[in-house]
C-alpha cells in the first residue's frame, strides 16, 4: 500500500523537479520512480541499516535522504545528482512522504482497525468492509487479552509484551489506556481455556520476575472472524473485575472459568439485598466471626468432608462438628446438607459482590 502511495507523490513531483526522484525500502529495492523502468531494481551497495540516522548521503550519481518512523529508517528518498538542490530536494521529499505515511497509518493501519473493532468504534457493517481493504485475515480464531499493570517501574510494559508477541501480521498489542494493555492473539482453533492461561502466565512471569512488574490478565474466549473480538474483550475486562471481587489472590483470570460467580456479577444488587435478607435472618451473617469464615471456606474446599476438614484444620473431628452445629443455630442451614451448602456458598458469595462494589461494562 506504502508503494501505490508514494508513487502517486513522486509522479506528481516529476515535472516539478525535472529529475530522476523516487524511494528505496530497508531492502534497497526501488518500490517507487518518476523513471518506471527503475522499479523493482535493486542496490546491493544501500544498506539503510548502515546509515547513520537519517543523514543524507550520496551513490553512484544520486542523493538519499533516509525516513521512517522506527529508530532504523524504513525508506530513504533519492534524487538524481549530488548537488546543493538534489540535497534540498531529498529534505523536502521525505517530509512529506513521511507526513503522509504517518497520516495513512494512522486511518488505515491493522492495528488502529482490530483497536477501533474491540472498542466498538466501527459500525458492525464496515468491519469487513474495512478488513478487506487491509487484507485483514477474517477466517481465523483470536482471543483477546486485557493485561493490567498493578505496579512497576521505569520499564515500559508495552514494550515488553510487544517484544514478546512480535508478529505484527498476526498477534496486535496496543495500549487503552495508562496500565491497561490489549492482546489480541491469534489462535489455533481449538484451543482450551488451559492454554490460554499458559499463555497468560508466560506474560505475567517475564513481566515479574525479569521487570519487577506487577500485573494480572483477563483472558476473554476464543473467537472466529471479526466482529466478536468486541465480544471477547468485554469478556476479559468482566474477568478482571470479577476476579477482582472473587478471586483476589489469582492473576490470571478466564472468563470461561469465572462459573457462578459470573451469574452473581450481572445480577442488580436489589436482587442480591433480596436474597440475603430471605436467605439468612437479621444480622446471623454479620454475626459470624472470621474464625468460623475460615473453617466454612476449608469446609468447602474438602467437599463438606468432615474429617478431611477437621485434619486440615487441625482440630478434633468433634470440635468442627460443633463449630457447624453453632452455624446452623445462628443461620438456620446446615453446611453438612448439599442443598444448605449450596445457598449458604451462593449467599457468602452475594455478600462479597455487594462489599465490593465492582464497575459493571
């Protein structure tokens, strides 16, 4: 696309500057001419990554001037002849080729288009409109990634995740805002939430231990095509958000994994008052101490295993069977009944929706 573009500039110089003009890429091939036999040729003698910034430099009769937008020139501008004008006119030219360069990414780039996609900039009509202009591949599968810097230091998280997925063609990495950053991955299909979570956690490992960044990721689910990598990335901000509440200690979060916790967080939190008032009598919930949360939560986590329990938690089998009992009395459920264990878990997790409050997309 950079060819056509700089071609059409460089066919409406020629007249004006009456001499041989056009533009070499990074492999010193020439990719635009005013003199169309030129293009395709080659300079095995151009290096651009030889160059020393983007100074000007004389060839075999021409004078280039590299441009770009990376630290290493992508392109270099050349005019025929080594003289005062040929160096005027190079400076000239490659302000505007990179003027224009910059300005056409910007509307047209892969990655400004999947940004606009996920943060539903682009009418649902367009996008494959638009994919198609880019030759966009639209028949693939992508999951998208929302990675939330938690603390850090003078390293850029950007940089680094960018460095780790660099395949522009495929996988983009943008930032939405100061601490959150979006990758978009592409897959392949099928693939399992476990994967996903590998991939999730080689991010957040690097990020740790070789940058001393901090750093959870939400993991939206897979998709087909386009259109739904909107769809996946709210999935994977509600990941946060409901880990955040539910799963504080956890820095990687699946939206396929999230469970009932999922139902709690698109529940109003007049239902969820509701429910704990019919659940539990005035106050019997705010009556249990930390000590008895802790011997529930361990309850729950051996299976409403009795001894299980009452081993890990180092106490006579006896002593939990009273802690229950005194549980019972104050709630009116039973934790050793399925059914009571079942609405008294859905009730603590009300209760912690409610406490915290989260933002709701």
């Amino acid at each position: 696309m950079s060819n056509r573009l700089f071609q059409g500039v460089v066919h409406q110089m020629r007249d004006t500057i009456d001499r041989v003009v056009g533009v070499i890429d990074d492999t010193a091939t020439v990719i635009s001419c005013s003199d169309l036999t030129k293009i395709g040729g080659r300079n095995d003698y151009i290096s651009l990554d030889a160059v020393d910034g983007n100074e000007i430099f004389v060839k075999d009769g021409y004078t280039y001037k590299p441009f770009g937008t990376r630290i290493k020139p992508d392109y270099a501008v050349f005019v025929e002849g080594t003289d005062e004008l040929a160096a005027k006119f190079c400076g000239v030219l490659s302000i505007s080729l990179l003027t224009i360069k910059q300005y056409y990414d910007e509307k047209y780039d892969r990655n400004n288009f999947i940004k606009n996609v996920i943060l539903d900039n682009i009418l649902p009509g367009d996008i494959f409109m638009k994919a198609k202009e880019l030759h966009f591949n639209t028949d693939v599968s992508r999951a998208v990634l929302l990675i939330r810097v938690i603390s850090s230091n003078d390293i850029s998280a950007f940089d680094v995740v960018q460095n780790l997925f660099p395949d522009k063609q495929k996988d983009f990495v943008f930032n939405i805002s100061e601490n959150d950053i979006v990758l978009v991955k592409e897959i392949k299909s099928p693939i399992g939430s476990k994967d996903l979570e590998k991939l999730a956690r080689s991010i957040v490992d690097t990020l740790g231990s070789e940058f001393y960044t901090k750093a959870v990721v939400g993991i939206g689910t897979a998709v087909e095509g386009v259109k739904d990598l909107a769809r996946s990335f709210k999935e994977a901000q509600i990941a946060l958000e409901v880990g955040k509440v539910f799963d504080t200690e956890k820095a990687i979060v699946c939206y396929d994994n999230l469970g009932i916790a999922r139902l709690i967080y698109q529940l109003p939190t007049t239902l969820c008052e509701m429910f704990l008032r019919e659940v539990f009598k005035k106050g019997s919930i705010e009556s249990l101490d930390q000590e008895t949360l802790f011997t529930i939560q361990k309850f729950f986590e051996n299976n409403l295993n009795v001894s299980e329990t009452s081993r890990k938690l180092f106490v006579h089998r006896n002593t939990l069977v009273y802690r229950l009992e005194k549980i019972k009395k104050l709630t009116g459920l039973d934790l050793r009944e399925f059914d009571h264990a079942i609405v008294f878990k859905v009730a603590l997790m009300v209760k912690k929706y409610l406490t915290a409050n989260p933002i709701k997309y």
